[in-house]
C-alpha cells in the first residue's frame, strides 16, 4: 500500500517532500492515516521514518541532471511556493549527507533560477 501511494507522485524531490511532511517538527514522529491505521502508530512511524531515509538516499544518488530534471519536473506542477528546502533531510540522514543534499539543491535551485531569468525566488536561498 505505502509504495502504492509514493508511485502515486511522479518525482522524487515530490517523494521527498511528501514524506517529509509527514513528520512533527516537534516531536519528530511520523503519522499517515491509513498507514497508521494498517500497523499501529509506533509500526507506521517506523516505517515512514525508513522511507524517508530512502527516499531521500535515492535523491542523493541522482547526478546533477537528474537532480535538476526532476526538481523542473516538480517545479513545473508549481508546488515549490512554500518549500523549506532545508528540513527535507530525515533526522536519520549523516551530516555528509545532508551537506550533499544541500550543496546539490542549492547548485540545481541556481541553475534553475538563471534559466528563469531571475525570476525564480525560493524561501531559505
């Protein structure tokens, strides 16, 4: 059910940000209705906490171009008006790995912004 649903988004930076907003920022427990309802909250929350790791791992394997084909893929359906780019990474990710994630988003969110003339604004850049 829980891959049914991520196939469902058609980029990986949306996979991202979806799992990513299924965390509290409080208390840092993850919830998602049916999947909670499925295996109980403490099994569900270990789950996404996972997925989320993967999720996020699978971006970082991306090369530069896939990152920005995607993350233009992502753009183009404008959901980017309210990104936190920076509370992305899951708790679980090591701080090699979150500086890589945020030196390849910034370098991609740049390309993008000089291709767009400028006219490209982002929250956190």
């Amino acid at each position: 059910m829980w891959r049914k649903t991520l196939s469902r988004i058609p980029t990986a930076f949306g996979r991202l940000v979806f799992v990513s907003s299924l965390r509290d920022i409080h208390t840092g427990r993850y919830f998602h209705d049916e999947l909670s309802a499925l295996l109980g909250i403490d099994e569900a929350d270990r789950a996404l906490r996972h997925s989320h790791h993967q999720v996020f791992s699978h971006w970082l394997v991306f090369s530069l171009a896939d990152q920005k084909s995607d993350l233009d893929e992502y753009l183009n359906a404008d959901r980017i008006t309210a990104l936190r780019y920076r509370d992305l990474p899951p708790a679980t990710a090591r701080d090699v790995e979150v500086q890589l994630y945020l030196t390849d988003l910034e370098t991609v969110l740049e390309l993008v912004r000089c291709e767009r003339g400028g006219a490209f604004w982002i929250r956190g850049l």
